[in-house]
C-alpha cells in the first residue's frame, strides 16, 4: 500500500473518531457511539484485510483477482448490512442518524479500497506495457 493512502486512511480515520466523539449528546446517545466506533473499526480492518489480499492477487491471474477483488466487495457489503442490522435490532432506541454515519462509513472505505485497486491496475499495466515494448 502507497505511503500517502497510509496517511489518508489514518486521518480520515482520526477524523471519523473524532466527529463520533463530538456527536451531540442530545441525538446520539454513547451506546450510538460505541456502535459508531465499532463500525469505524470493522469497516477500516475488513478495507485493510481485502487491500492485503488484492495486492497478492493482482499479479497471480485475473480470475484469481476477479474473485479476489469481487469477493471482497460482497463480503464487505454483506458485513456491513449484518453489522447495522444487528445495531437495529440490539439498540433499545434506534438512531436513523448512527445508521446514516455508518453507511458512510462503510462509502468512504470502500473508496479507499477502490483508490487503492485502480492504483495497482495502473501500476500492473504500465509494467505490462513497458514489457511489450521491450519485447519488440
């Protein structure tokens, strides 16, 4: 993984911590937060995990990268959908607001992973062009 995502990760990661912590008492109640933390947290390791196993793929086949890479998507979509429907149904009162940030949550990883694929397929094909190139 790139060195500048690295640091984007962590920040936009600090940054959702911090603005659960500021979240108004009034509309989030603290279970809300630790939810919302949890989210942030399962949301940051499954994006980590699959950018993990994507980068070991990309050079090996593109089906193993299609499965890999498709894979990984479903099982984040899937994770996610369980972990919120969980909060909904384990929350005495459940808050519209905490499932809306967690959505987003879930968006903003998954940008990162898709950031983070599109820079090793360019990568990947830049390699196989200069190839090609010293090939004829």
């Amino acid at each position: 993984m790139m060195k500048n995502q690295k640091l984007q990760i962590f920040l936009v990661t600090a940054f959702l911590f911090l603005i659960a912590m500021v979240l108004p008492n009034g509309k989030f109640l603290w279970n809300d937060k630790y939810w919302i933390i949890s989210s942030i947290l399962i949301f940051l390791f499954n994006t980590l995990f699959a950018m993990r196993k994507i980068s070991g793929a990309v050079n090996v086949s593109q089906s193993k990268f299609n499965a890999i890479y498709f894979g990984s998507m479903g099982l984040k979509m899937i994770l996610a959908l369980i972990f919120i429907v969980i909060y909904l149904k384990v929350s005495q009162i459940p808050n519209k607001f905490a499932v809306v940030f967690m959505l987003i949550t879930y968006f903003i990883y998954t940008g990162f992973e898709i950031q983070f694929i599109l820079a090793k397929l360019r990568t990947n094909s830049e390699k196989d062009k200069n190839g090609d190139d010293a090939r004829k």
